[in-house]
C-alpha cells in the first residue's frame, strides 16, 4: 500500500525543482558546467595568465612596495641561456627516463607474470598497488631513514647480500648514488601503476587469437612478439605518458629525500623553481621559468599523444 | 573459460609466476612494513645496527607524536611525584616530562577537513558538470572537456606563485577555505572525467522514461540518474579525498600555521638530535593506515580512477 502522505510529497515539487522546471535542456547544461569552468577560470587560468604576465616582469613578491619593471624577454633569454638551468634539465631527464624505464620494465614483467592467471593473484595485486596510493611526502620521507649508512634497512641489506660494509657508503650523500636513489624509490612507489595498466591491456586480449596462434604452431616466443607486446603497447604507453607528466613535475617525495643535494645532484627543475621563487624570491624569474616548464611538458605531451593515436589506429 | 584449453597457463608457468610475484611483493611490502614496526620500537631499538627485526614493542613513538616534552634538571627529576598515567611513564623512562600535547592532532584534524571538504566541494560540482557532459549538446564539449584535463599538467610550483599572491591579497592564505578551493580546483579534473565515465555508463532510457512519467528533467537527475551513479560517486570520492590527503607541494608552500596539513608536519616532528623515527613513524603510520584500506575498498575502481578513465578493465 502506497503511503497517501507520501504520495502527496512526492506528487508536490519542491521549491527548487518547481524553478528549475520551466528551464530547457540547455540552460540546466551551462547551468551545471558552469561552476566547474568558473572555478577552474578563477584557481587555474587567471593564476597562469597573471604567472605569463608576472614572467615579463622584475617583480619580487617579498618585496611588494618596489616599484615593478617590465623587462621584456629578459627573464626568459637568461633562463635559456643558464648552464644551471640545463644541467637541471639535463638531471629531470636522467630521472624521467630512468624512472620510465625500470617502471616499465618491472611494471610489464609483474603484469605478464600475474596474468599467469596463478592462485592468489588478486590478492598478491592488492598488495602490490598500496605503494603508489600513499603520500610520497610522508613515505619519501621515511625514506631518509631506510637510506642511512649507519642505521639504515637499505645499506644493511646492502652489505647481507654483497658485503659491502654497510657503513662505507652513503645513498643521499656523496658518492654519486643520490640521483639513483630517488629512481629507486619512485620506482618503487609508482611501478603498480604500470603494472595495472599493462595488466588491462593483457587481460583484453581475447583468447581466441592465442589459440589462432597455437594452431598455426607459432612459437611461444613469436606470439609474444606478434600477439601481446603490440597489443599492449598503446596501454603501455598511455601508462608512460602519466608517468611522464607526473615524473616531470615530480616535487614532493625527492624535495623531502635529497631535497635536490648533495651539491645539485638531484635539483629537478621543479625543485629548483621552488628555490627561485619561494626561498631567492624571484618572482618575475621564476614564472619565466614556471612557463618554460609548463610549455615544455605540454609540448611533449602533445606530440607523444599523437604517437599514441597512431599506434592506437593500427 | 573451458575446462581445456590450450592457451591455459602449465602448472608450472603458474607456479613459477607466483613465487616470482610473491617476492616481489615481500619486498615492496617492506618498507611499509618496516614504517608500521618502527612506530612501535623505543628510541635506542629504532636505531640500533643491525636494524631489529625482532623487539620488546613500546608506545613510545606514539605518545611521543601526540605530545612535547622537556628535560629536567636531575635533581628536580628525583623529587618528582610518581608518573600518573602510562603515558607520563614512557616520557619518564625517557628521563623527560610531558610539556603539553604537539601539534599532530591539530594538522590531522586539517588533513581530515580540507580533505573531505574539497572532496564534498569536488564531488558535488564534478556531478553536475559531468551529467552536463554526459546528456546535452554543450558547445565546444571536446575542447571543454580537453581543457578541464589539461588543467592537471600545470607543475603546482607553476600555479603556486600567482595563487600565493592572490591568497595574501584576498586574505586566503593559510585558511581551510583556500586550501579546500585549491585542492577542489586540482580534483575537479578527475571527478568530471571519471564521473562523465560513470554517468555515460547509465542507459538513457531510465531518464526518458522518467521524464515521460512526468519528472523534470532535474528530478530524473536527481531521483533516477544520481542513485544508479552511487558506487561511481563513491569510488570517485575516495579518489578526490587521497589526493587531498597525499598533497604536500601547495600545502607546504601556502600553509604554515593554522591550515597546515598532516603531510608538512610529519616530517618536521625532531627529537634529540634529529629526527624523533619512532614518532615520525607513528604519525606516518596513523597517516597512511586509512589510505592503505581506502585501497583495499577501491581495489575494482583502481585502474579506471589513475587512467582518469582511460582505461576500464
């Protein structure tokens, strides 16, 4: 039995939908996406045209009563002209690439691996993902203790397994392991991330076309060639391009494990813009910088995204 | 699948396959495993060579998270009273005495409001806009859509610098509110693209059939559409809300005080003479245990919320 009073509540608009009643199928759309791209104008466009604006400029945001200068090019002629600059270039592209190949390499071998399709395996994936879900922050902190020479879990299993006193070297200080110590942790935190997607692109190839393969009696090896690297490769590579965009922003978990040292040996571009514009202050620099960074990995992105489609067409 | 099949895995592939993976998984696990178990380890033990696998467990970490504590002079330490909790017993054992409680409880409780406030915010205003993007003919709906995306490319140093002049001018700075506008801005992207997933999944016929039952086309939005969207809002929102949480780079460049977050205070808690790892352990483990079983939960919704919804499974 239908409730009456219910019914009647039911039957009686309320308030708001009796105004939005009248309203047609376009007005509620921009009604609906317009708070979104509002909010987005207002925290993510407005602040990238004053940064474009602020880049032609000496502005110093410690110092807010000087007098502001337009430059021109100035700001942007010095940071492409700076052998720092490039090093730190140079020093994001060791790590992108790094990090990209040992996540893929590892992240593609777990994947092929699990989808052995072997007991557990749900499971076992579960626990392989939780890295990537955590503050790199927090963790790329904790990291520093795992890495000390004295103490630490990392040089102590350094030394159990080769004998290396554990004690003769140091990851985060000199010695030139720094850089391959922030690949390592990234690598750890971010090759489920790999994983997972190769795990998708594995699990959509159909069975039928193994068992094609089978009965024309081509080798394992060859299927693997000609069957399931081409067909996972377009998920491959839009898991590289995440990684890619995400790697060259990378700020948080190395600012806290080297914190770009010893010396520059791990200043990644975003952590040496961070130096220039909230600790040397150097504003108008900086968002010089900022650009040359946005536009860099927006460029990449564009031309790698392209690649994709055609890989994805054939 | 058929009980036969030629393209089945041997025993022993699948046997082979597991212990690889199995390892692999020991030893991912065990930095976290070892964050857990430091949190539980005194002082001396958390930095004893070789690292102590096996130890007498201590709270010292965890009450040395939740509290300051000062030494006192030797004499003065033989006069006191006896301790009166346990808590005050592990900080004498220490030879100190608690001075007052610290800050964590103070920057969790900002990570637990910004977090679901810009969860709430994002959630709420990706829904409509996603349902927009999902049903209507929005002008220009590609480039629309490609420019929401393209927002999440921007390095946050990038962004930080206007956004940190335009807090000082608007007084935002440092607030729950600006936090929580920011992190909405930065969330908005994933929630109108996973939820435009979600939504575009749902067969438009239940709406039109609502709406030739007579609802507005608001109420079938509100009454049809959004409870079948439930498990996507759900999973969304727990994406929105971890990287809230994770976020360290905007929180430590616009906060210092009053909206700091839980991810810049960890690791500024000290001790004597560096680092306090015990409690900085503690305070990561208390940080990162609800995300570990958010995880857990989203474990099916995984791949479509890191793809943006590029990839489904």
């Amino acid at each position: 039995m239908p409730n009456p009073i219910d019914a009647a509540a039911r039957a009686t608009p309320d308030p708001l939908a009796r105004r939005i009643r009248g309203l047609s199928d376009r007005t509620i759309a921009w009604l609906f996406v317009a708070p979104t791209i509002f909010l987005l104008l207002a925290i993510n466009i407005f602040p990238l045209i004053w940064t474009v604006r602020l880049s032609f400029t000496n502005y110093r945001a410690n110092r807010p009563n000087e007098e502001v200068e337009f430059v021109g090019l100035r700001n942007y002629i010095r940071i492409l002209t700076d052998d720092g600059i490039w090093a730190n270039m140079q020093t994001t592209a060791h790590f992108l690439f790094w990090t990209l190949f040992f996540q893929v390499l590892i992240g593609f071998t777990l994947a092929w691996l699990i989808n052995r399709k072997f007991k557990g395996n749900d499971l076992l994936t579960t626990l392989i993902v939780l890295p990537m879900m955590l503050s790199p922050a927090v963790v790329g902190n904790f990291w520093t203790f795992l890495y000390q020479p004295q103490i630490g879990l990392v040089n102590y299993m350094v030394e159990l397994l080769t004998g290396t006193p554990a004690s003769s070297f140091s990851m985060l200080g000199p010695g030139g392991y720094a850089p391959w110590s922030i690949i390592i942790v990234d690598t750890w935190m971010w090759t489920p991330f790999v994983m997972l997607i190769c795990l998708a692109g594995l699990r959509s190839i159909p069975d039928y076309i193994y068992e094609a393969a089978e009965i024309d009696r081509a080798s394992k090896w060859r299927q693997f060639w000609t069957l399931t690297v081409p067909m996972v490769l377009p998920f491959l590579m839009l898991a590289v391009l995440f990684r890619g965009i995400e790697n060259f922003k990378m700020f948080d978990m190395v600012v806290l494990l080297t914190g770009g040292g010893p010396g520059n040996e791990t200043l990644l571009a975003s952590i040496d813009l961070k130096r220039e514009a909230f600790e040397k202050w150097r504003t108008g620099y900086s968002s010089a910088y900022a650009i040359i960074l946005f536009v860099t990995v927006f460029g990449l992105a564009s031309i790698y995204v392209k690649a994709l489609n055609k890989v994805k067409e054939r | 699948m058929t009980a036969y099949s030629i393209t089945e895995p041997s025993g022993r592939s699948k046997l082979v396959a597991g212990l690889l993976v199995t390892l692999y998984t020991i030893v991912t696990l065990l930095p976290l495993v070892w964050i857990i178990s430091t949190g539980f380890k005194s002082g001396p033990d958390s930095i004893s060579y070789p690292p102590k696998v096996l130890f007498e467990p201590s709270l010292e970490g965890y009450v040395n998270l939740f509290t300051t504590r000062t030494r006192v002079a030797a004499e003065e330490f033989q006069n006191l009273p006896p301790p009166e909790t346990w808590y005050d017993e592990i900080v004498r054992d220490q030879g100190m005495v608690i001075a007052g409680p610290s800050r964590f409880g103070e920057r969790f409780l900002n990570s637990v409001i910004i977090g679901f406030g810009s969860t709430f915010l994002s959630i709420f205003l990706g829904t409509l806009a996603a349902y927009a993007f999902s049903r209507f003919k929005v002008p220009l709906k590609d480039d629309l859509l490609f420019f929401i995306l393209s927002t999440r490319m921007m390095p946050p140093i990038a962004v930080a610098i206007p956004i940190y002049l335009m807090y000082r001018e608007l007084g935002l700075s440092d607030t729950h509110l600006g936090m929580i506008l920011l992190y909405t801005a930065v969330n908005i992207s994933l929630a109108v693209w996973l939820l435009k997933g979600f939504i575009d999944e749902i067969p438009r016929e239940y709406e039109e059939a609502a709406l030739i039952d007579g609802y507005t086309r608001f109420q079938a939005f509100r009454k049809v559409v959004l409870p079948q969207a439930a498990t996507g809002i759900a999973s969304t929102a727990i994406f929105c809300l971890i990287f809230a949480w994770n976020e360290y780079a905007f929180a430590v460049l616009l906060t210092s005080g009053t909206a700091q977050t839980a991810p810049p205070f960890i690791p500024t808690i000290i001790g004597v003479g560096g680092q306090d790892w015990p409690a900085v352990a503690a305070g990561a483990t208390i940080f990162l245990l609800p995300v570990m079983i958010f995880t857990i939960l989203l474990r099916k919704h995984l791949l479509r919320g890191i793809t943006f919804g590029a990839v489904r499974k």
